[in-house]
C-alpha cells in the first residue's frame, strides 16, 4: 500500500477482532519502522509501553471510559516519554556521526532544553504524536487498523504502568484487525479555514 492510500484508508476504529493476534515478526517491523520517526536533536525520548497482559488491559479499560479498544485490540501501545531524555548520555544519539558534529550538537542539546520545563514536556508531546501518526501509517500498510486514543485517566494509567517520575503519557495507539466499518468521516473543515498564507 502507498503512503497516499494508507493516509486515505486509516481511521479511527472502535472495534477489533479480540482474537486476532499480531505475530511478533509483525510487531518487531511495527516498532522498527515506529523508531524511524524524527525527533528533535534525534533525542527519541519517546517509550512505547506495550500491554501485553490481560488482567493489565481490563484494568487500564476500566480508567479508559471502559473503552473496548483497550481490551480488544491485538496490541495497545501506550506512548510515553522521558522528559529528561535530553540529559541522559545524550552523545549516545550522535554516536554514528563525526566529533565535528557531536561537538557542535550534543552541547546544543542541553542549552536547548535546560531549565525549560515547559520545552522539555512539549517537545515529548510533539515525538509522541509524529510517533503515533507513524505507527497508525505503518500498520495501515501492513494491512490493521488503529484507534488514537486519550480518552483516559492519565493519572491512574500512570499508576498502573509505573511510569517514572520524569516520563509523562502522550497517548495509546490500538492496533488491530478492525470488525466494523468505521463511523462516517464527522467532516472536514473546508481547506481555507485551517489554511493561511503568511499570516493570521
Ligand atoms: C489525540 C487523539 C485522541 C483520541 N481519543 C480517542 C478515544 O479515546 N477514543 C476513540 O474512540 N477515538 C479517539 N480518537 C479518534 C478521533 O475521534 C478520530 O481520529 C476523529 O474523529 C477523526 O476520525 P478518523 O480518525 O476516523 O479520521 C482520538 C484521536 C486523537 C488524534
């Protein structure tokens, strides 16, 4: 499937074959072709926490507005990220390159985002939601079908998962093979209301 087809076909499914699973040939190409969405300064300071159990999935449902998705869905993936990333060994994401420009790139890294908290939890936000589109792309082409999701209590998926003290939650993304045709589309806003040239 091209990347046109795969934009015009993805859509937001509430309903997945709970039997289906993915095997893990297709999950490891899933997240391998994931890893390739951009970051800025290549910081991947995203974390994709997968559930895999099941007595997990009813508990996470149970704080998602009992959405089935969570429970239903061949793989959910939560996407997370470490706001400190951009401090933690960050020369390990200029290490194929050459001294000249890990000496010019690895210091920017930290004038960029120190003492800027604000930055710091956009910025994971920003990898978050490219990573997602990623995902929801790839498994489109690999024939499944995605949800997006927020509709959730952050906080106590938080706790749920164990997530760090410095990592915050994006979204999930559920993947599956979808068993009902989607909603209609709710409607597109007409091109030159969310389209400006130059300015507002
Ligand atoms: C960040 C985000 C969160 C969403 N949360 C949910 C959700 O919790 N449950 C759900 O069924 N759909 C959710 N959606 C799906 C949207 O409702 C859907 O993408 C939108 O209506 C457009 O439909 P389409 O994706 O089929 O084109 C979410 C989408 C995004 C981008």
């Amino acid at each position: 499937m091209d990347v046109r087809t795969a934009i015009q076909t993805r859509r937001a499914v509430k309903q997945f074959d709970s039997q289906h699973s993915m095997t893990q040939t297709e999950i490891d190409e899933l997240l391998a072709l994931a890893l390739l969405s951009p970051t800025a300064f290549n910081i991947q300071n995203w974390r994709f926490v997968l559930l895999r159990d099941p007595a997990l999935r009813r508990a996470v449902r149970a704080v998602a507005w009992d959405q089935a998705q969570v429970t239903d869905a061949s793989l959910l993936i939560i996407l997370c990220a470490d706001v400190k990333s951009w401090s933690k060994q960050p020369e390990r994401y200029w290490r194929n390159t050459t001294p000249d420009i890990q000496n010019f790139i690895v210091p920017a890294i930290g004038n960029y985002y120190r003492d800027q908290e604000q930055v710091q939890r956009d910025e994971a936000m920003r990898s978050c939601g490219i990573a997602a589109q990623t995902l929801m792309l790839a498994a489109r082409a690999m024939g499944y079908d995605s949800c997006p999701m927020d509709g959730f209590n952050f906080t106590a998926v938080g706790k749920l998962i164990k997530l760090p003290e410095d990592h915050v939650i994006a979204m999930f993304v559920a993947i599956g093979k979808g068993i009902h045709d989607p909603w209609p589309r709710g409607g597109q806003l007409p091109r030159e209301v969310v389209t400006l040239s130059d300015h507002f």
